[in-house]
C-alpha cells in the first residue's frame, strides 16, 4: 500500500488529524521536500522521514525530477511494503510527482490511497478573497507556454520559486496583459507570521526581493486590459447586430471579396516600408476581413470563426508530417515537394494539367504565371538554361512586331500575352519575383515623372506645353542622376 499524504498550505494548524495519525504511524515516511513550513512542526514533534531533495541536483528539468521521485516510490514499495509519501499542500492540487505515481500505480495494479488536505487554494482564496465560482484559473509557472490566458476570469500562477522563473513568467504575461495592469504579490498564503499579499505593477514582478518556493500570483479578472481575439468577435459580431452598422450588416462574401485584396496588398506594402506600426496595422485589417467572413457564416448557420481555425490547424499538421510525425526531411525543396504531394491527394488531382488549373484563377496574372510554370518545371518541361529563356522572349518580342503590322487585334493581344509569359520565365530562373519586379519599375516611373514634372514647374512650363523631346532630356538626366 502506497499512502499519498497532504501537508496543507504551510501552517501547522492546517493539518488534517489524519494527516497527522500517518506521519505519526509511519515507518517508511518519504517527503517530497523539506523546504515547506510544516515540516518544521513535524520535525519538532520527532517524526523521521526521507525526503528527495537530493533530486532536484541531480536532474536539469522538474519533470525528470518528478519521473524519478515516482519511480523510487514504486521500487521502495516493492521493497517494504507499506509506504508513505507526503507531499505539500493537496495532493492533487500542483503536485505533478503525486499523478505520475498513481499512473504508475494503476498500471501496475498496486493499491494506493490519498489523504486529502487543504490545499494552498484554499489559502489563496481566503487572503484575496476571491470566489472560484465567478472565474478561476490556476497556472504551473512551469507550464505557462501550454497555457491560455484569459482576463475575463482571475489568474493564480503558482510555483513562483525564484527570480528567473519570476522573470520568464512576467514576460510571458507581457504578451498579453498591459505592463502596469495591477496583480496581487502573494508569499506564504495562510501561514502566521509568513504570510505577505501586496499589489505591485505586472511590470515588477521579478523585482521583488522575497520571491522563494512559496511565492504565487494572482492576476484579478479585468475585461478593460489589452482587446484580445474574443474581443474582436464580440465588436463584428454587435456591428452586424440589428443595433449596430447599417453599412456591416449589408456586407456579403462577395461584396467583401475587393477589401481583403485591397487590405492584403496594403499589409504587403508595410512589408516593403519596414514599417512595424503600419505591419500591425494593415495585419489587423486582414484579420478583420475574415472575421467578418466567419461572423457571416455562423449568422447563416454555415460555419463559424471556429471551424476556420480547426480546419487550418489539421492542415497544418497534416501537411507537416516532418515535424508532426515521423518523418525525416532536410531541405526546403524536400518539404515543398512533400507538400505538393499531400496537396494533391487532399483535392484528388489525378493529373499535371489538372493541377495546372487548380491555380486560382483570381491571382495576379504574373504571380498565376510564375505558379503555372513551376508546376510544368517539376515534371520536366522547362528550358535548361536562363539564356534559353532570353531567347524566347526575343522571339515572342519578334512575333509581336509581327503581329502588330498586320493589325490583328485578337493575334496582338495573344502575342503580347506569350511575351510577357516568356518574360516571367526568365524572372523564375533569374529568382526573381515578377511581380516584385514590375512593382519596382512602377515606383521608378513615377518617381522619374515626378522628377520631370517639378523640373518642368521650376521653369515655369507645364508639362502639357512641353515637347516629348524636352520631357525626355529631363528623364534620362533623372535617370542619370544619383539622387533619383
């Protein structure tokens, strides 16, 4: 018989009487730790007891601790028979040691009890005053990247032990809450002479000089701190309401099909500006096209904002077998092609050509292109060598001039089609986004004519006065000049 045992929050008068009767009857008594408040009465009282401080040295993670701490408990079974192993606290309360034990003890059919105890929650609650029923999360510090935070319900984070981890949990807290947001700084809750609760700034956290083994956290419920993602449904949601934006509520999939490509392209050029602020922006302009698609979808009884997020998350996974499952890739090309071929089966395209037409037909022309081509590259069809590709454009140059003397409009129109065709090709080969490309020459223009125009207004001439010939003096010295 193992014999799992609670030592309470740290108090001595928050041992249980059958807590006490255990320790008192027990020869084989193992602790977890002996850094906890209550040990210090139970050493008072002369009972003897093996504790696995000595673990934590020997391991770099709390979880080995732990894997080993349980296993020791089951050889010493094995060997004695009857055990005890007290742990601080409730037993099931922050005590990782305690679930892996019992999951061993299942597994090898050993019988084992647990003797509740109060729990440092119960300290917790009672110093804050705090009612669990209106909200409560309890958080690991260990645990805080697995974790979800939530203002709209009250936050313990236990196992502060030190500043380091006092320091990685701030910062953490950083990425969602506001930095001056009020939390409450608790160490040693319901023990006399210990006990210290302060409200000190989230920023501070890691700056408080009493921070040890029994320090936790508490952050209250404040729905007014940093908008989150459930905010931003709540906002589409009442501007669609029947009180909300006559102009929201006459949106529709396909009146909204010009914004997201709008917005899209706007977050493409914060990209090319290097601007953060601008970034965040135009980003949250994007989210907020398809959360109004997803608002949309769940008023018709269609799908909600849910269902697009369990839907991208299985592809995800499902298109990442190299890091979701067993499988061994090395290269870039390695994984687009693997993704190419999960692609495929996914949409049942049982042909080249057929995937060819897959490409989105709503794409930017030179971007269709490029995408077009490459699929053709993977199975072969492509030149060797850029110079090929040269040539080709040449060719198609010549078809055009062709073409265009004999002023067949639907031929000229096909012609000028294959030459910029054939010029996407050279761009692929050259790794050289196309439409990148043509965007450049665009901002070069512009910014050449407005050379020609301010130099055209400092002589005092409009540029409609002006010959082509002046104009083009101005633009080849633009052209010419550093500065341009």
């Amino acid at each position: 018989m193992i014999n799992i045992v609670g030592l309470g929050p740290g108090a001595k008068n928050a041992l249980t009487l059958g807590a006490l009767d255990i320790l008192k009857s027990a020869e084989n008594l193992y602790f977890r730790t002996e850094k906890h408040p209550t040990v210090d009465y139970i050493k008072e009282i002369g009972i003897k007891f093996n504790t696995y401080d000595f673990a934590y040295d020997k391991f770099e993670s709390f979880d080995e601790v732990y894997e080993f701490i349980a296993k020791e408990l089951i050889e010493a079974h094995n060997l004695l028979k009857n055990i005890v192993y007290a742990v601080p606290g409730h037993p099931f309360v922050a005590e990782k040691s305690v679930n892996i034990l019992i999951s061993k003890c299942e597994e090898l059919n050993i019988e084992y009890s647990v003797l509740p105890a109060v729990s440092f929650m119960d300290a917790m609650m009672e110093v804050l005053k705090i009612d669990p029923v209106e909200g409560l999360k309890v958080i690991d510090a260990f645990d805080m990247d697995n974790q979800i935070l939530d203002k709209r319900i009250g936050t313990i984070i236990t196992q502060v032990y030190d500043p380091y981890i006092a320091s990685e949990v701030k910062l953490k807290l950083l990425e969602y809450y506001k930095d001056d947001t009020e939390i409450y700084f608790v160490r040693a809750a319901g023990i006399e002479g210990l006990e210290s609760v302060r409200k000190i700034p989230l920023y501070e956290i890691d700056r408080q000089a009493d921070i040890d083994y029994l320090t936790s956290l508490y952050i209250p419920r404040d729905v007014s701190n940093t908008k989150d993602f459930n905010d931003l449904l709540k906002i589409m949601e009442k501007l669609r309401g029947p009180e909300g934006c006559p102009w929201d509520r006459e949106q529709t999939p396909e009146s909204l099909k010009k914004y997201l490509i709008e917005e899209s392209y706007e977050v493409l050029e914060a990209i090319d500006e290097k601007d953060d602020n601008k970034l965040i922006e135009e980003l949250g302009d994007v989210l907020l096209q398809i959360v109004f698609h997803a608002e949309i979808g769940r008023e018709e009884g269609f799908f909600n904002i849910n269902d697009i997020i369990n839907s991208i998350c299985n592809k995800m996974i499902l298109r990442h077998p190299h890091v979701f499952k067993d499988v061994n890739l090395s290269t870039s090309e390695e994984v687009l092609e693997q993704w190419d071929d999960i692609k495929r089966k996914e949409k049942g395209i049982e042909s080249y050509a057929e995937d060819m037409k897959k490409v989105a037909k709503s794409l930017p022309a030179l971007i269709r292109a490029e995408k077009v081509q490459k699929k053709a590259s993977k199975v072969g069809f492509d030149w060797d060598k850029v110079e090929e590709a040269l040539d080709k454009v040449l060719e198609e140059f010549v078809e055009v001039k062709d073409v265009y003397n004999k002023g067949n409009q639907s031929r000229i129109l096909e012609e000028i089609g294959d030459l910029i065709f054939a010029t996407v090709n050279v761009a692929r080969f050259l790794n050289v986004d196309p439409e990148l490309a043509l965007d450049k020459t665009i901002e070069k223009f512009i910014k050449r004519f407005s050379f020609i125009e301010e130099s055209a207004k400092a002589k005092g001439f409009d540029l409609k006065d002006m010959t082509l010939e002046d104009m083009d003096e101005l633009w080849n010295f633009a052209k010419n000049n550093e500065k341009i």
